[in-house]
C-alpha cells in the first residue's frame, strides 16, 4: 500500500483567485482505490476512486459536492487534475514525496 503523508498540494480556481496551497496532503493508493485527504479554509476534504485501467482518476469527495480527476505525470513524481464544485471549477496539483510502508 503505497502512501504518501505530507505532500504539497495546490488548488487553483479557473476565475483567477487565490490559488490554495498546503503542505499536509495524504495520498494512498490502496487494493486499487486512490484516496486523497487534505484541509482547507472550511474543514477536511477526502477524496476516493477505483483505480482506473486506463486515463485519469475520477474522484468524488465524502464531504462536498466535489468532483475532481487526478493523473500521475510521467515522472511519478505529482498528480495533476481538474476539479468542479457546483458552479466554481479548476486544477489542482499534488507534489509526491517518496512513499511510505511497504
């Protein structure tokens, strides 16, 4: 079970605010489920997806409205996606440490 603690992740909206950044994003990757957790600015995000056979994660958040796609770059080394919540949408960016466990 591959985990990554701590990764950088950066939110960013398509209308050009802010974009949001933290350093305590978990990522695991899990008997073929992909699943994401971070905080924001109003409380915890846990994002989940089957893996896929081929293209993109397609994820869903437990605790918002959120959908979101992740793809893992051909370095290994970040997933990068897309995200829409309601009427807002964007990308976001997840920046891999080495993984943990086995």
């Amino acid at each position: 079970m591959p985990r990554w603690s701590n990764c950088r992740i950066e939110v960013r909206p398509a209308d050009g605010d802010s974009p949001f950044r933290d350093d305590d994003c978990d990522v695991t990757l899990d008997e073929g489920r992909l699943i994401v957790s971070y905080f924001d600015d109003e409380g915890p995000l846990v994002f989940e997806a089957p893996e896929p056979e081929t293209g993109p994660f397609e994820l869903v958040c437990r605790s918002r409205p959120r959908r979101a796609t992740l793809a893992l770059s051909d370095d290994r080394a970040r997933l990068h996606g897309r995200w829409r919540e309601r009427d807002l949408e964007g990308e976001w960016t997840i920046f891999l440490d080495p993984p943990q466990g086995p």
